[in-house]
C-alpha cells in the first residue's frame, strides 16, 4: 500500500507555507482470549489514516482524514491550512523547530507469528487456561494474546521521509481464587508483560512456564496473613517497579505538563523549570535513561513522530535531574533540551510529549544481597492499583504478593501489601539498586493522556529496587 500511498502524500503536498508534514499510520491486531478454558471470538481490528500537519505565518493547524484518495487528502490539506490561516501570528512559535529527517526502523523479529496458525495459537493458549486449574478455590481462569503490526510514514515538504515498522506481542494471564468473603488474584506481571518482537516475546517473559506458580500464589494468598503495618523497608519487584516510575518519574517529567498544557485534564507537575540540573530528585543510586534504542522494548523507535532522531539520554543521573521528557516543540518554548518524546495514538491525533522506554539503570546488587540488607520489610510484587496527586507528587500504591524479610530472609506470605509516600522523598530514599542480571523490560500498554486523550504504548526497564524508611499498611483483612 506504502508504494501507491506515497506519491499520493507527496503531490499533496501545499506550496507557499512554512513547513508540511503528513504521517500515515496503519496498524492491525489480532486479539485472542481463552476464559475458563472456552476460547472467545477472536477479535480482528484495523486502523488507517494519515494526519496532516501545516505551520504557515506562525499559525498552525492539523487535519486528519482516513479517506486516502487524491481528493481525500486535498481536503485534509485545505482543512489543515484553514487553520493554520486562522492562527497565523497567535501561537507561541514563530516557526516550525522541525526537520526533514531521512530513515528506517524495524523491530527485531526472530519468528513471525504468521507462521503460527490461529487453531495452534488457540491451543497454546488454552494449555496455558488449563494449567491455570488444579484448586476447587480457583473460580475463574483467563489468557489472552495480542499480536500488532503498525506502520508509519513520515514524509515532510522538503524530502522528510521516515518509515518505521513495528511488531509486537501482548500475552496475559490471571488467576482468581475464592474462599468465603476473601477473593485474591494473580496476574502475569499485571498485563505488563509486553514488547517488540515475534513468538519469541513469550519466552522472553517465561509466560509458558508461569500458569503453574500464579494458581499457586493465588491459592496461597487466601490464606496468608493480612500486611503488617509500619515505616520499614520495601523491596519493590521489576513488575511493580514499572507502575513506580511510570508515576513518580515519567508523567512529572513531561515538559508539556511541566508548562501546564495537563492543568485541565490530568494535574501539573510538582518539577518546574529550575530544577533541572540541580534538584535531587533521589539518591546518588538512581540514575534514569530515556532509552528508544533497547532492542525488544515497547516503545523503541528510531524517529519520533515529529520526526526528531531518538537517542538515549539521562533524565536523571546520580539522583540529580538533568533533562525533560520534552519533544522538539516544548524544547523550543521552555528553552530546555529534551528528548525525542513526541507522540502520537493513532493518525487522528497529533503528537506530544510522552513517555517512551523510560528506564531505571541497573546497579550492583545480586538479589540475595538486596534481601540481605534489609532486618524487617517487606518484598512487593505486581501492581493491582494506584493513586496519585494532580502534582505527580503524594501517592499510594498496592500489590498482588507480598513477602515479609526478617533479619535479611525472605518468610511468610502476606496478601494486600500497600504503600504510599511523596515522589521525592521516595526516591531519595532508595539504597539498593539489582544489577544487569536482574534488568527486566516491561510495558504499560494503556497510558493516558491529552484532550482528546490518547492511549499509548510506554516502556519500563528495572531492576528490583530497595527503598527505606517506606510507610506499608496492609488493605482489608
């Protein structure tokens, strides 16, 4: 389709204005389900459209249309210019501080999915539903798999061209057991468990070997003793640690919600534009990389959707904050550097500022010296929800599992493990960072943002992390 639709961008393509560009998106999925080992309809979607962008005597505008016709994309040019017209010399931008970029991108696929027929990927999945089993506690039992192709098309009016092709894979998997008035859940890293690549994105997760240790951790924390309650220390797992920065890292740090552009529909930011290079925002262990080069990981790219070449940068390095997670247009109203962050859901919407592959370097620890420096805590695993302020600063967070250490060893089994904290505080609090072996990459596929919203995929790599002085409480007995 590519070959036909390109010429076509291009001949639409407006004289007489500042800077043009069109993005063609197209991506399908293939979602199953098996619930209860009865496998659901399998869900089949695709969505196709091209967004025009067009900034002309400091003005403007965009216009997206899924009628790809000549004529289609004439109109959405013309709508594009209308408003670009009608906010000429209103915007904050003289100029377009975007380029004409050239280049490529793929995911690494070791097997593609095509070769796996839908009845065989039926049958893994209902194995998987089956070994889900084995408890008269168990009440209800379900897997899922998402396989997405996309592809995107950059092309700008002086020669821009960026075409970028991503696979990616989604299993779940959760387990529900039920004794009485006590209901307790399982999940596979709480749906986090997503990245790019083919069929080998299972066994980089271990998701064929999971079912078996989820029904049992399940059954098990029916009958576990409620968390403790008290200030002490809390080892936090990868699974866990992907909802922590997301949170507390990754949406105070985006410079357009910095600037305000959130105030409306999802908060501020509790940093503002003095603190970088600075502000402590956590211990000298914590160092913080915006990372789109990590092969596998959800949100790499080569190019975002403005077009910028993406590369790996510190945000934050030896606790200190160094640099937004702000794209070419917010770079150019705070006068910030940033990163190549700006993004966007679909062809109907524009891009902003967002989280990428936003990661937590590995430090020195093996886990058993994590546990052994801590005399009384707590070892969470697997976000079940979380709340926090409209400054990105106050939160409180609560976890699947939960595991007591005593005099620096792993004990009892405890269910409903909660904490909260202030952001900074936090992080500054951190005195144990798992090193390169215990580096895990995990995804948040639903990450919401923007009016009207847009719901993207974000990238979260860590290693367990140990935290002092942390207030945990335990939810309903």
């Amino acid at each position: 389709m590519l070959d036909l639709l390109e010429p076509r961008l291009v001949a639409a393509m407006p004289a007489g204005v500042d800077y043009c560009s069109m993005r063609y998106f197209d991506q399908q999925v293939e979602s199953l389900q098996v619930l209860d080992d009865v496998a659901e309809p399998a869900r089949s979607t695709r969505d196709v459209g091209v967004m025009v962008t067009i900034w002309s005597n400091g003005g403007l505008g965009y216009a997206a249309t899924s009628d790809l016709s000549p004529a289609g994309l004439d109109a959405a040019v013309a709508r594009a210019r209308h408003w670009a017209d009608v906010t000429a010399g209103l915007g904050v931008l003289a100029t377009a501080p975007l380029g004409h970029p050239v280049g490529e991108y793929r995911s690494s696929v070791e097997r593609s999915w095509a070769d796996i027929g839908l009845s065989d990927r039926i049958d893994l999945l209902r194995t998987q539903c089956e070994a889900l089993g084995g408890d008269d506690r168990i009440v209800e039992r379900a897997v899922g798999l998402s396989v997405i192709g996309r592809d995107t098309l950059l092309v700008t009016d002086d020669g821009g061209r960026v075409h970028q092709h991503f696979d990616a894979a989604f299993p779940t998997m959760s387990v529900t057991a039920n004794d009485g008035a006590n209901t307790q859940t399982r999940t596979f890293a709480a749906h986090s468990a997503y990245g790019q690549g083919g069929v080998e994105v299972l066994d980089r997760y271990g998701y064929l070997d999971a079912a078996p240790r989820l029904a049992r951790e399940a059954v098990a924390l029916l009958d576990a003793p409620n968390c403790p309650s008290g200030v002490m220390d809390l080892l936090l797992g990868p699974d866990q640690m992907v909802l922590q920065i997301h949170e507390s890292i990754g949406h105070p740090l985006e410079l357009d919600r910095i600037l305000g552009d959130e105030r409306n529909y999802a908060g501020t930011s509790f940093v503002t534009p003095d603190m970088f290079g600075t502000f402590a925002y956590g211990s000298p262990l914590l160092n913080v990389t915006f990372d789109p080069t990590v092969d596998g990981e959800i949100s790499s790219y080569a190019f975002d959707d403005d077009g910028t070449p993406a590369t790996r940068q510190f945000l934050i390095r030896k606790g200190i904050l160094e640099r937004p997670l702000g794209g070419a247009i917010s770079q150019a109203r705070s006068g910030l550097e940033g990163v190549a962050n700006s993004r966007a859901c679909s062809w109907n919407r524009p891009p902003m500022d967002r989280m990428a592959n936003l990661n937590v370097e590995p430090g020195d620890s093996t886990f058993d010296e994590l546990v052994g420096s801590i005399e009384h805590g707590v070892f969470m695993q697997t976000n079940t929800s979380w709340s926090i302020d409209d400054s990105r600063n106050k939160f409180q967070f609560s976890c699947e599992y939960g595991t007591l250490i005593e005099d620096g060893e792993l004990t009892t089994t405890v269910r409903n493990p909660s904490y909260r904290g202030i952001s900074r505080n936090f992080w500054r609090d951190l005195a144990g960072v798992g090193n390169r072996d215990l580096f895990q990459a995990f995804g948040v596929p639903n990450c919401g943002k923007g009016e009207p919203n847009q719901t993207i995929w974000v990238g979260h790599a860590t290693p367990p992390c140990h935290f002092r002085d942390v207030e945990v409480f335990g939810g309903a007995s």
